[in-house]
C-alpha cells in the first residue's frame, strides 16, 4: 500500500468513526463518480438506464416475489406457485435457468470468466420467452466492465435497463444504519436508482420498495447452506456454473468473508426501511436463516387459476430446452 493510500485509508476510518457526516458527505460524493459512469455508459450503448417510474407503472400486484437460487425453490408447492404466477416477480442472477420467467430480471455477470458464459448462454436461450412474458431485465454492475455488449441477445436491448446503483456506506453494520438514516432524512432515497450492498438481495429488496409493493416474500433465499435448485438431478444434463461459494454457509453470511451479513442487512431493511412504510417481509420457507426473525409467508386462500394464464411455467424440462 502506497504512503498516500494509508493515508487516505486511515483518514477514512477516523472520520466514520468520529466525524460521520463528513465521512458520508465525502463518501457520497467519491460513489457517485460510478452512478454518472453509468449514466455515460447508457448514452455511448444506446441501452437505457435504469427508469423507475416506468417500472412502477409495469405493477400487477401489490405482492412481489424475490426468486433466488437456493435448494428450497425445488420444495415450493403446487399452491404457492400459482400465488408466484397470480403476483409479480423478480428473479436473480442464475434464477434464469429456472422454467418461471419472472416480471423482472436482475442479471449481475459473475467475475468467473466460465460462470459469465454460462449465464450469458441461458439468457439468451431464455431470450424470446423473456420477450414473450414482456420481462424487464435490470443489468446490474456494468461499471466492472464484465458485460460484452456484442455477447449480449441483441433482442433483448429495449427489454433491458442498465441498473443506476449507489452504495449503502460504512464498514459496521453501526455505520450501514446511521447510512441509510442520513438516506433517508437527506430524500436521496428519492433518487431514481437502488442502493447495494453485500449482495444482490439488497438490491432486489430495496426495488421492491422503490417500486411501492405492500409485501415482499423471499423465496429460494437459504442462506444457511451454500447448495442450488440446480444442483438437482432435473438439471444434470443442463449446462450448470460452477458454484463459488467459499464455505458450507453462503458467501454473503460467511463471516470469514466480511463482518457485515446479508442477514443483518436484510433484518435493517425491514426495521428501517420496510416496516415504517408498511411494507410487510415474508419468507416462503422456514428453513431460511432468516426465519423466524422474518415470518413465513401465508398465502391467501386458494384461487382458481384463469382460464388464460399468462404466466404459466413451461412444461418443458430444462433439459429440452
């Protein structure tokens, strides 16, 4: 480490600990050099950015479903997918090898150059059902430069949206929540772009409340291991990633890894963000480590589905396609 960038780290550290505001001031002010890279990145491709007011207006329901790619997707109910099917939906990173095509689709490309491939390849097998189901599809984390423009479906261009993100600043969870306060109580919240941190599901969380859902149910969302619904034998002859979890746990709880987990931070989005808004969390399976901190969902009573289902999973196996 360079003379001036220990400096430069040490200052950082004294002023979130003894001058916060100045440290959030100074921080804001370094991440949003990235949001107006993004805003440049959507002029010189053509793609849009990230409009979220145009998403709002796309709602069908007041309920959203965040799919993630735990075991327990392969354990949802009859039930429960046709209450998944009857609300709006939106499914991560490799949810994409899943037969339900959600109402939006956060695609982050994984830094492992082979995994990258692999979820390229199922996006755009998945391309025309993406555009059929009329799927918006929010492409997440390009300031990396991880993304080849000519590798991506060009159908999918005016389906997609490049995601404006700001981070959630601080290196304790202390910090992460005097953060979002000053969010918050400055109306940066107003921004139209979402806030990250640790992982995608805050994300996916925190769009789910831009968007105005009354509820938001996690499904697919363990944690508490680090295995896949694609690690089941339905998908043996599918083209699979390779997983990169580092420990038994998921990554994004590993404490290994980081002291911040996704856990905490999904437990500060509901008690700061989520309750005071009258958004209610639920989780569809109680084996998640966020249970019971985060209640089970409980669908309403059954519905008779509708004799046109326009969100009906494929048949197929994944297999056949």
């Amino acid at each position: 480490m360079s003379h001036l960038s220990s400096i430069r780290t040490r200052l950082t550290r004294f002023t979130e600990k003894r001058i916060f505001p100045l440290y959030f001031l100074l921080t804001f002010l370094f991440f949003n050099k990235r949001v107006a890279q993004l805003h440049l990145l959507s002029r010189r491709t053509g793609y849009q950015g990230l409009d979220l007011k145009r998403l709002k207006r796309r709602k069908s329901s007041d309920t959203l479903f965040i799919l993630g790619s735990g075991g327990s997707i392969n354990d949802i109910s009859e039930e429960t997918w046709k209450e998944i099917k009857h609300s709006d939906s939106l499914g991560f990173n490799f949810w994409i090898m899943n037969d339900h095509i959600p109402d939006f689709y956060m695609l982050e490309l994984p830094k492992y150059p082979p995994n990258r491939e692999v979820i390229l390849e199922w996006v755009n097998k998945r391309k025309f059902q993406l555009l059929e189901n009329n799927t918006c599809v929010l492409m997440k984390d390009l300031e990396f430069g991880l993304l080849d423009f000519n590798a991506y479906p060009e159908e999918l261009k005016e389906a997609s949206q490049i995601l404006y993100k700001d981070s959630l600043y601080g290196s304790s969870m202390e910090s992460k929540r005097k953060s979002l306060r000053y969010v918050r109580s400055l109306g940066l919240d107003q921004r139209n772009l979402l806030y990250f941190c640790r992982g995608s599901l805050f994300s996916a969380i925190y769009f789910g409340w831009k968007l105005g859902y009354k509820k938001i149910v996690l499904g697919g969302i363990d944690l508490y291991n680090s295995g896949y619904f694609f690690d089941s034998d339905e998908y043996r002859d599918t083209l699979r990633p390779l997983n990169e979890q580092r420990g038994k746990v998921h990554d994004t709880v590993n404490k290994a890894i980081s002291n911040i987990t996704m856990d905490e931070l999904v437990m500060l989005l509901d008690q700061d963000l989520l309750k005071p808004d009258g958004c209610e969390l639920r989780v569809l399976n109680a084996s998640s480590l966020l249970h019971p901190r985060i209640p089970l969902y409980e669908p309403p009573a059954s519905r008779e589905e509708p004799a046109t289902a326009q969100r009906m999973t494929p048949s197929m196996s994944p297999a056949e396609r």
